[in-house]
C-alpha cells in the first residue's frame, strides 16, 4: 500500500489517503485509476482475498492538499468468493464508488484466447511526451512509451484505426489490481489517437477484470476505442504482461473534452 501511502485508520474497515499531485492528473484532480486502485487495496487488505472483478464510478473531483477517507464495509463473505464495496470521501463528500468481487477457486479449466497485438518491445519504442501540466503528477512516476501510438505534436492529424498501445513500466509498486487499475485507466488516452484530434476525457467509470496476475517488467495497455458520440467516448483497454498472458480488462467511458493550448513540451517520460 506504499504507492499510495494508504493508510489504516482507527475505526474497523477505515482507511486514509493523502491526495497528493503524484496521484493526479492534469488537470490537478485526483487520476480516476488511482482512485480506483486504493480502494482496491482497501477492499483486497480487508477481506484478505484477491480482486476478480470491480467497477467504479467516479462522482467527483478531489484536488490536494485533501486526505481520501475509505470506507470498506464487505457485504457478502462466501467460501472462496467475497462481494463488497468500498466508497470514498473528501470531508464527507462521496467522491468515487467501487463494487467488487474478490477471491480465488480452484478449477481445472484454463486457458486463454484473446491475442496479445503485434508491436515492438519497450526499449525500441519512444517515449511519451509529458505535456507541462502533468509535471508532478502521476504521468511522471510512470516509464510510459509508445508502442502503437502518436505523440501530442503529431495531433492534429487523420483519425486512427481505433486501436492504439502503451508500454508502461512503474516504480515502487509490484504486479496488483492497484498496478492494473491505474493502467485501465487509459481509454481516455486513446481518444486522440483514435479521432486524431487533440482531446481526450475525464472517466464516468473504470471496470476492471483480472485474469492473471504474473511478474512482469512492462505492462502493455492494448487501447480500443469503440465509438465517440455526443460528447462522449466508450471503449476498452487489455492488458498485457510481456511474456503475452493477458493480465486483465478494463472498459470505460469518459466526457470527451478538448486539450488546453500550452507551450510544447520540454521532457519526456522514460529516456
């Protein structure tokens, strides 16, 4: 829980976090992927169970300085399947709601059918830009390079296949459903390379399903974009450890919003 700096408080099934920049956004709020993610941890820590399936639904923005209170509370404790929810909240305001489902069964059924897409390893791609304002915040505790994806200065441009990828690589925090929520939290991202416009969104929701959970350096989030309409996008984001096991899912959809105009970047993630 150190990536987060999640804290447990007093009271039963209580926990803290600090919302700090480097769990934000650009856009200074607190990143909907980080969000999900500690209260995964929350429900993970409490229930003593691995996460099979969640949903979030993000309510609200939270801007540092602010602490995140967690409220766990695990309605439904089954033999090997546990049902809870966790909610948090900023000064008693509800600011995102997750569902999950978590444990582990033993069966002799196995498989996997769904294909890991064609694309070069992490050290042969670039790196992603780091536009000024996600400068301090989560984008740059991230090693992010572009395995099938264009650059801001690339946009405006032709609209893309829909299909876009991102190898991603984090620092302080092992293969978790809090690694995977953060990664999932990409549809947004492939919004511009999708419409080759320079816009992506802020995420309604986050659903996430694990498959597997295997050590791996890189994780490469496959982005589909399923349509964008009314102002709105929707689509889904596979991810992948880099031996080709298909970690998990996360779907998503988000209010389409253009950039803001700023200087070109100075720096880039990763190199």
């Amino acid at each position: 829980m150190a990536f987060f700096d999640l804290r447990r408080a007093e009271a039963p099934g209580r926990f803290e976090m600090p919302i700090v920049p480097s769990l934000c956004s650009g856009l200074g709020t607190l990143f909907g992927g980080c969000g999900l993610g500690a209260l995964l941890e929350a429900l993970e820590h409490e229930s003593g169970r691995p996460t099979v399936w969640a949903t979030a639904q993000y309510l609200d923005y939270a801007r540092p300085p602010s602490v995140l209170d967690i409220e766990v509370n695990l309605a439904v404790e089954g033999r090997t399947v546990t049902q809870g929810r966790a909610i948090g909240r900023v000064d008693g305001r509800e600011i995102l709601t997750v569902n999950a489902a978590l444990g582990r069964r033993e069966s002799h059924l196995d498989g996997q059918w769904a294909v890991m897409p064609e694309v070069p390893p992490p050290d042969d791609c670039p790196p992603r830009v780091v536009q000024h304002r996600h400068v301090g915040t989560i984008l740059e505790r991230l090693d992010t390079r572009l395995a099938d994806a264009r650059n801001p200065e690339e946009l405006p441009g032709p609209p893309g296949t829909g299909r876009s990828a991102l190898w991603v690589r984090f620092t302080g925090l092992d293969m978790s459903a809090g690694a995977l929520a953060i990664v999932g939290d990409y549809v947004p991202f492939g919004v511009s390379q999708a419409s080759g416009q320079r816009a992506g969104g802020n995420s309604l929701d986050n659903t996430i399903r694990i498959a597997n959970r295997v050590p791996t350096e890189w994780i490469l989030a496959d982005i589909r974009i399923h349509a964008v309409h009314a102002g709105f996008a929707h689509g889904l984001v596979h991810l992948w450890a880099q031996d080709g096991t298909l970690l998990g899912t996360a779907s998503q959809s988000a209010m389409v919003r253009a950039w803001r105009d700023e200087p070109p970047a100075a720096r880039t993630v990763g190199r």
